[in-house]
C-alpha cells in the first residue's frame, strides 16, 4: 500500500500542470499579500481566488487523472492486492500532492504575511477543500467509464458549487422571504462545502458584512467559534462520505 502511495505521489509531482498550480497560486498568494497594505484584505482577496480555482483544479485534475490511470489501476488489480487498499491508495496518494502543492504555493505566504488565527484557518480551509473535492471526483469517476462524460459531471459538480448554489439560496431566500426560514438555510447551507469554507473564514474574521445569509445564520445560531467547529465536521463529512460511497 505504501509503494503504491509513494508511485502514486512522485508520478503526480513530475506532472507539469501540479507544478503550474503550484506557481500559478504562489504567483496570486504573494502578489496578493503585496498589494494590500492590510494582511485581513489580503485574506480577503485570496479566499475568493482559492475558493474558486483550487475545487476546479481538485476535481477535474483528479478526475483526468483518475481515467488516465485506468491500465494501472487494472494491472494492480490482478495482483493478491485487496481492492479498498488499491482505492485509498491513489486518494491518499491525489491528496497528499493536491494538498503539497497548495501548501507550498498559498501556505506559505498565507503564514508569512498572516501567521495569527485567520491566516491558520485559511489554510486548512484551502487543504480541506482539496480534500473535499478529491473525494467528489473519485465519486464522480466512478459512475461512468466514459471519460469525457465523467469529466463534464466534476466540470458540472464545480459550476455548482462554486456559482449555482448561491444562486439558488437566494432564489429560496426571495420566494419564502415572509416564512421563518432561517433554520432551513442553515441546514440548506450544508449541502455546499464552499459555502461552508467561506463561512469558516468570515466567522474567523468577523465580517458581518460579507458574510451572506448563510453566514449571518451560522454567527447567530451558533455563534463564532461554534460555529467554525461544526463548518469544519461538516467539511469532514464531505471528505468522507463521496469517497466512501
């Protein structure tokens, strides 16, 4: 199991589109941190270009990935190799080089220009949405042995998270404005682990303004801190559950 890992980990490292994230994310990350005078807008700024490219490239790249290792994955599979250790092999082995090359890309000047309590939680938000959204593309690979058609599912998967689900928050938001529904959009809010991310980091910095309803919800239910915990176990969830199923 560990031989496999370690392939799989040194195969995606020498790919040349993990080491463009990773310079494509310093390149953002420190020009970012240098424009702004202030590292909390610099946090700012970064959160709304993380929570956008590193689901896209989480998914799609792990996905691509995935239906290129088909032949691999086949030729360990007539070895007495038991098929759950060959599936948590290449999950361990994706996420571990997604989530070097975001730390060494963002985390790194994401703790020098804000090493207190956001700029933490601004990192583990960025590796656990890489985690989060590994685990959907395994998911989403699996359903279908036809690569295009997996692929336009994460590409599809992406668009929703990232742009719809907003979308359609606010939607609900308008058609039921004059019902109490501030406990069915908490619960709505679960269901978008980028929500759930970006929530994280507003509760941190406590801008009540960006926050969005969701948000808003979050900070008056549970307050700050409580608030931030149960983000992070429902982040969890969305780790485990689409790679389990």
């Amino acid at each position: 199991m560990n031989r496999i890992i370690k392939f799989v980990i040194v195969d995606i490292m020498r790919n040349k589109v993990v080491l463009a994230y990773t310079l494509l994310m310093a390149i953002l990350s420190w020009g970012v941190f240098s424009l702004e005078d202030n590292s909390s807008k610099g946090v700012l700024t970064l959160l709304n270009l993380i929570l956008l490219n590193v689901p896209l490239v989480s998914i799609v790249f792990s996905t691509i990935y995935i239906y290129n290792s088909s032949e691999f994955i086949e030729l360990l599979l007539s070895q007495p190799i038991k098929r759950s250790k060959i599936w948590v092999s290449l999950f361990a082995g994706l996420q571990f080089s997604l989530i070097s090359a975001f730390v060494i890309g963002a985390g790194i000047p994401i703790l020098v220009y804000a090493p207190s309590g956001f700029g933490i939680i601004m990192l583990l938000v960025g590796i656990i949405i890489t985690a989060v959204f590994v685990s959907i593309a395994f998911f989403s690979a699996i359903q279908t042995r036809d690569k295009a058609k997996g692929i336009g599912v994460a590409i599809l998967l992406w668009l929703y998270f990232a742009l719809l689900f907003d979308g359609l928050v606010l939607f609900l938001l308008f058609q039921f404005a004059e019902y109490p529904i501030e406990e069915a959009m908490m619960v709505l809010s679960a269901f978008s682990p980028i929500d759930l991310a970006r929530i994280m980091v507003l509760l941190q910095l406590d801008v009540s303004a960006m926050m969005g309803y969701t948000g808003a919800i979050f900070r008056q239910f549970f307050g700050t801190q409580s608030g931030i915990f149960i983000s992070f176990g429902v982040l969890l969830l969305w780790v485990l559950l689409p790679f389990l199923f």
